[in-house]
C-alpha cells in the first residue's frame, strides 16, 4: 500500500515498512525492517537508507524490496537501531548481498565492560564481521551525527546515555538468565487488539508512567528532513529517551510547534510502555492543538503479537491529528504523492479509534 510523487524525475521520498512476522504464527513478537529512498539534495541524487532488518528471514524481502522498487543494489546507510533480534537479524543477509556504503551500529566490545553476558552478541559479532568482510564504513550512531550534508541526523542516544544503558542491560541479562534457569515462562495475550473497533475515540486513557527495558531506550532515534518534511524513526526507544531526543532537536532546530514533524514511527511496535501524552504533545501537538494539519504514524506490528499495537496508543496518536497505519503482514509505504503508482498497490485507510481494553 504505497503512494510515490516525482520531482523533475527524481523521487522525492518514499518510506516503506516491511512486515516482520514470526514464521509459524504462533505468538512471536513483532519486529522492524525500514526501508527508505530519498533525493539528496545537495547532489541532486537519490539516496538510500535501511533501518533495521527484521529477522533472519526477513532480509530476502529487504533485499528484494530494493531491488524491484528503488532499482539499486546501493543502500548508502544502514543504522542498527539496537540489537534485539527481531530488529538486527536481517541485516547480515543484506549486507552479503547488497553494496552497503556504511553501517551505523552501536558495538558493545568498544565500550568499558565485559560484555560476555550481552544478549544476540554472536549474531552482533557476525554482522560487524560480514559488513567488514563487504568493506562497509562502521561507525556508531550518537546524537549529533549527520549525513547527506545535514538531511538525516541521529537525535540519540549521547554516548553517555548509551554507556549506562549498556551497563543496565548487562545486569538486566544476568537476572534474566537466573529466571530462565528458574523456569519463568511469560505468556503473551490472545486476543488481537485491531479487530476491537469503538464508535468514537475515548476520553485520554494513555498514562506518562510507561517504563521500557535499558536495551529499549538505547535505540538510535534518527530525524530525516526532506523537502521541508521531517520524519522521525524510534526503533523501540521509551519515554527518557524520547524526551532526550526531543531536547536535541529543539536546540537544533526550535520548537516541534514551529517545525512540527510529518511523520512519525510509533516506538516498540506500538506498545503502550514507549509513550506517553506528555511526550506526544511535545513532539505532534495536543489533541485541542496539534503541530501540524496531519502527520502520519506508521507502527511496525505482528499479526502473530496480538498486544502489538496498543489501542491506547493508536487512539493517542488519531486523537492528535495523526493518521494511524500498521503493517499486520503486509508492506506499507508514506511518500510524497497524492495517489498510488506502484502496480498492485493502494491507498492505506488508516485506523480506526480502538476499544481500549488492553490494561
């Protein structure tokens, strides 16, 4: 589902979330795989991003998507969010087989600790040594890195923030292997929170008081600008995160009321812990008040993670203005046309207001 404009026959942006889901459908989690074409405007050329590959599996798709769409086998930058491995698996595939210029990654090895107890740090390790294999650039993604003379800069974290959050992570792993030698099992809900449609949006049920996991808030969050157009990408980062993030952008760049954003990645697949409506009125506006006439919030969500995305958050972001869409297995695309030219594809309806029944 997919909506594409041309600029003198360049494209001018084109956006598209890749479905991630668990491949036998029995309840695994969602997961991002990002894929972005742009015009470069300082060389008048098009440019191509990835963040974040899904899973393992998911790379064919990525590679594929770029291949057939963008018609290149060039991705000038990769930015790993932050090594979950619904996020960072599918990037190893990418990088054998497509020419990746540059990897933004964060590598816990270069950072003071030991980090043996780090959780996905083989398959860490094995993307670090393919992409070095391929001959990409490596670097670490930390507020105040810019590429594309400027258009695309990382808001966070600050290195600073990343080395505590690594600190707490690797504690975080030492207690989660004692409740696994303990036999913890946590079970995810059945039901799919899509399919509770309401009749009109609620009164605000979304609270400030959500708290995500150190690995969570460690996430890059980058900004895109293109075209007057600014679009944010979360990964799966929380409230403090955010909030550092939006501090960076404010000084960059002055008030989100004066250079509201267009779009917006809703963090951790839409989950209820990553925001909260004092950050989203800070970063999109109130619901009396928001930034900008619309803005769109695209949400990376499972079929196979019923929980994902939370009504409360989708009704969050509707209530200010924002059209709301999920990819549930499918690709969608937010780009700078009026009307669908991708062969097969359709205009996105966004979502409807949700019961809030997810407490």
């Amino acid at each position: 589902m997919c909506e594409i404009a041309d600029r003198d026959g360049m494209v001018v942006y084109e956006v598209d979330f890749l479905p991630v889901e668990n491949e036998n459908q029995d309840g695994g989690k969602s997961g991002d795989a990002i894929t972005i074409r742009f015009t470069v405007e300082a060389e008048q050329r098009e440019g191509v991003v990835v963040i974040d590959g899904g899973r393992g599996y998911t790379s064919e798709t990525l590679v594929d998507h770029i291949e057939r769409y963008y018609g290149t086998r060039r991705v000038d930058l990769m930015i790993s969010t932050h090594p979950d491995a619904d996020h960072l698996d599918g990037l190893a595939g990418v990088v054998e087989k497509l020419d990746v210029a540059e990897l933004m990654i964060h590598q816990p090895r270069l950072h003071p600790y030991d980090v043996s107890d780090f959780s996905n740090l083989e398959a860490l390790d094995e993307l670090l040594a393919t992409a070095r294999a391929r001959g990409a650039r490596l670097t670490e993604p930390f507020t105040g890195a810019s590429r594309f003379g400027g258009q695309l800069t990382v808001l966070g974290p600050t290195e600073g923030y990343y080395e505590d959050l690594l600190g707490q992570q690797l504690i975080e792993a030492k207690a989660a292997a004692l409740s696994a030698s303990a036999g913890t099992l946590v079970l995810q809900r059945g039901v799919n929170l899509l399919e509770r449609h309401a009749f009109f949006l609620p009164d605000e049920t979304l609270t400030d008081d959500g708290e995500t996991s150190p690995r969570n808030n460690s996430s890059v969050i980058t900004l895109l600008r293109v075209n007057n157009e600014r679009m944010l990408f979360t990964g799966d980062a929380g409230i403090p995160a955010l909030e550092a993030a939006a501090a960076y952008y404010e000084a960059m760049w002055g008030s989100f009321w004066s250079h509201p954003l267009s779009f917006l990645q809703a963090p951790h697949h839409g989950s209820r812990r990553n925001l909260g409506p004092t950050i989203l009125n800070r970063l999109i506006g109130t619901p009396q008040a928001p930034h900008a006439a619309s803005c769109t919030a695209f949400i990376s969500s499972a079929k196979a993670a019923p929980k994902h995305p939370s009504p409360k958050v989708v009704n969050a972001l509707t209530r200010r203005h924002c059209s709301v869409a999920v990819t549930e297995g499918w690709k969608i695309c937010h780009n700078s046309a009026d009307s669908p030219s991708r062969p097969g594809w359709v205009t996105l309806t966004p979502l409807p207001a949700l019961v809030e029944d997810d407490d």
